[in-house]
C-alpha cells in the first residue's frame, strides 16, 4: 500500500512541478495561432462590421482567448499582451502609433488575473470567458481611448466631450462582442484541446 502512496505522490509532485513550469509548447502555438487569427480577422471581418456601425478588436478578443485556454501565470499574460500590441504597430492594424502597446498590456493583465478568479453559476455554467473579455477588452479600450483623446483633442485645447461619448460608445460594443464571442468559442476549443 505505501508503494501506491509513494508512486501517487510522486505523480502528484511532478504534475505540480510540471505546472509551475509554464506553459507548453502545445500553449505556446495556439496563442500564435490565435493572435494570427486576431490580426487576419482585424484586417478583413473588422471591415465588414465596421459598415455596421460596430468596431470589433479581434486582436483583444483572440489575446484574451489565448489567456483563458493556455492560463498562463499573470507575467506570461502581459508578455502575451505585449506581443498583441506589438502586432498592432503594423501599418495596416495601427491607428495611432505605440498607444496599442500600453493598452494591450494593461488588457492582458488584467485578463492574466481573472482567468484565475472561478466565475461558476450554480456550479455549473462558467461565466468567466464572458465576464473576463468584457472587463479586458474594457479595459484595453479605455486605455487607448483616454491615451488618444489625450494626445489627439485635450492637447489641441479642444473639448473632449464629444471624443469621450463616442469612444465610451465603441469601447462598450468592442467589450461586449469580443464577451459574446469569446463565451461562443471557449467551450468547443476546450473540448478539442482536452483531446
């Protein structure tokens, strides 16, 4: 019995050990994969929402799903969100240069924190992949929205009110179809990955 102890634990510490390592290789294609996919999504699903009136980030949305599949500890997170806002400083994906840094960052950290916060109705339905987008993707966009009202009307001596309704219109729908989607996407790609 106490060789079925031992060989347990010791399966037990190396699964730990395994854990605090990081993430894998497996983790580390798939958050390519998905800031790839964020950026091709940007430059041609983006466009056609915009007609609509709406201006989805799928670059914040893939990040933050990235996130949510590989749980990556907080510091990987914001490496995560560094390389998303890197991404963004191409010419076709930028709109106002390095601001898409800072608020990237700020987005992934936060996403970093609450991937590890259990967010279950009931014990049953995980809320986390919706609550978590929303609120990182709000604040990603806040960020940049206050970065660029900033440099773009308060230093011109312009009012900002009108930039600050707008933006506070954009940031809300971004957070809120980014939730959306992700909440849809989380739960078929688990599945594939546990396979």
């Amino acid at each position: 019995m106490s060789d079925i102890n031992t060989a347990a634990a010791k399966r037990t510490v190396a699964t730990g050990q395994a854990a605090k390592k990081g993430l894998t290789t497996q983790d580390l294609i798939l958050i390519a994969v998905l800031l790839a996919a964020g950026a091709v999504l940007k430059l041609t699903a983006a466009s056609l929402f915009a007609s609509f009136g709406m201006k989805p980030n799928f670059i914040i949305a893939m990040y933050c799903l990235a996130i949510i599949l590989t749980k990556p500890k907080v510091g990987q997170a914001v490496i995560i969100g560094l390389i998303a806002g890197l991404i963004c400083q191409l010419p076709m994906l930028n709109a106002t240069p390095g601001l898409n840094i800072v608020s990237e960052v700020l987005g992934a950290l936060v996403c970093g924190l609450l991937v590890k916060v259990p967010m279950k109705i009931g014990g049953k339905v995980d809320i986390n992949p919706f609550v978590n987008t929303f609120f990182s993707t709000f604040v990603s966009g806040a960020s940049f929205a206050l970065m660029a009202i900033y440099i773009n009307v308060i230093s011109q001596g312009t009012d900002p009110t009108p930039a600050l309704i707008a933006y506070a219109t954009i940031v809300l729908g971004t957070a809120t179809i980014n939730a959306i989607l992700n909440t849809i996407l989380v739960p078929p790609l688990r599945k594939v990955l546990k396979k």
